[in-house]
C-alpha cells in the first residue's frame, strides 16, 4: 500500500581507471531505474504475464540522489568483504545509514554484479556495492545483459529484506506468500511458462527481481514483497528512523 517517504541516496564512487569514475548521467540514470523499477513506472511492466498481473507490487516511496562523493582509490580490485566501505582501506566511509541509503560503485572483478547487507546488521557498513559496469543504463560501456541498472534494483530488494524468490535452496521458501516455488534460480531469459518442478507444480515467476536472469528478463516486485520491504521501515522495523 502506497506510503509517503523519499530515500536519499549516497553515491561512493571508487576508481583506480578513468573507466570506473561513472558519469554524473550514469549515476542519474541508476536513480531513474529505481523510481521506475519500485513503483511500477518501468516500461517492461507490460509484459508482466496476465496470471501475473494482480500481484503487481508497487512500494509507495522514491529514492533521490542527495550526494556523490568521487575518490581515487590505488585498489585495482575489491573483493565482497566491506573494505569499500572504509577510508581506511583504500574505501569511503559510509555517510548516515540511518537515514542514507548507501551505494558504493567500484570494480568487483567480473564475476560479482553486486551485494548487499540485510536490515539489522553493522551501520559502518549498511549499504549496497555495484560493479561500475552495471550501474545505471546509459554510456555503452555496459555489460548489454545487465545495462538496465537492475542488479541494483535486485541489492537494494536484499537492503529491503527480501530474500532470493527461490529461497536460495532447492524448492526453498522466500517467505513470500505471493511468490511462487522455483526450483532453482534461472539465469538468462527463460520462456514463459516455466514450472517448477517442486511438489506445488507452480509457474516460476521468473520475471522478479529477486531472480538471477538478464536485466531485460526482470521487471516486477509482487505485492507481498511490497510489503515485506515496507515492514522495514514502520512499526518499529530495523530502519525506521529513514521517515522520521
Ligand atoms: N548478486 C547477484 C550477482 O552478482 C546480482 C544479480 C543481479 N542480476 C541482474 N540481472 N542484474 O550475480
Ligand atoms: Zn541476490
Ligand atoms: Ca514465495
């Protein structure tokens, strides 16, 4: 259900190449995706399945860039254990997580998009990392599977609680009711319909964020994961100072 609130968004921008240090439009453009992406604004949604439909999702409040912060670093490459996230590592130090959400651009090598930290863990960390050649969607010198700046729309689901849609096990659970079972995650751009082969027999809903396929092959949140990322910011949830 639609509440009113806006994230302010803090952009670290680590880069050992000129390559890494992104564009002030390619750091616009990130934010665009999310504003579209959280609330049923992207233009994919169309082609969201008809028995998918219904369980639309949409969050009820935007993200707004408040500061990008640029810094040369000698780290040629950064490995997913949290030393962007200090300046005592060759990192930047997170800026108000209580009330910022934090994104750190740097290279993670090729093999990790991103990653994310779940509600409740350290403030000194809180935040999300994307690789520099997946954030945003415009410049061209995106990796064309994920240049629609959706592996940041998939980290911050995680910074919102959400966990993967299969349950990251076989025929898992992502305590999610409107989501079905999947298998296993899925990788590329599956047809539609893909069951699972789990006891439920239900139609994979592979289209969600929270799955491993292309950025052009992700394009909803549901209803229940609406939900269950709006639980973290009222009724005392782990970040609820954000709308005070
Ligand atoms: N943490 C995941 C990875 O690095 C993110 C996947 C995002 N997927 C995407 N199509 N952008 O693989
Ligand atoms: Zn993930
Ligand atoms: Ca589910």
């Amino acid at each position: 259900e639609a509440v009113s609130g806006t994230v302010p968004v803090v952009v670290h921008v680590l880069y050992n190449t000129p390559q890494q240090n992104i564009s002030d439009a390619q750091i616009k453009s990130q934010v665009d995706v999310l504003n579209e992406d959280f609330n049923l604004q992207n233009k994919d949604i169309s082609g969201v399945p008809s028995v998918f439909v219904p369980r639309e999702g949409t969050i009820g409040f935007r993200f707004q860039l408040a500061q990008t912060i640029r810094k040369q670093t000698s780290v040629t490459t950064w490995l997913p254990n949290d030393d962007m996230k200090y300046s005592s590592k060759g990192g930047d130090d997170v800026v108000d997580p209580d009330h910022k959400l934090n994104l750190w651009v740097c290279n993670l090598g090729d093999g990790l998009l991103g990653y994310a930290q779940f509600p409740g863990g350290k403030p000194a960390t809180d935040g999300v990392v994307i690789g520099y050649f997946c954030f945003g969607r415009t410049g061209g010198k995106l990796e064309p599977r994920f240049d629609k700046g959706r592996t940041a729309t998939h980290e911050i689901g995680h910074w919102m609680n959400l966990r993967h849609i299969w349950g990251d096990k076989t025929c898992g659970n992502d305590l999610v009711d409107d989501t079905p079972q999947a298998t296993t995650y899925n990788f590329g751009c599956p047809s539609f319909p893909k069951y699972n082969s789990c006891n439920s027999g239900e139609i994979e809903m592979t289209m969600n964020y929270m799955d491993y396929t292309d950025d052009a092959c992700m394009y909803m949140f549901t209803k229940g994961q609406s939900n269950r990322m709006n639980a973290v910011f009222f009724n005392g949830g782990p970040r609820s100072a954000f709308f005070q």
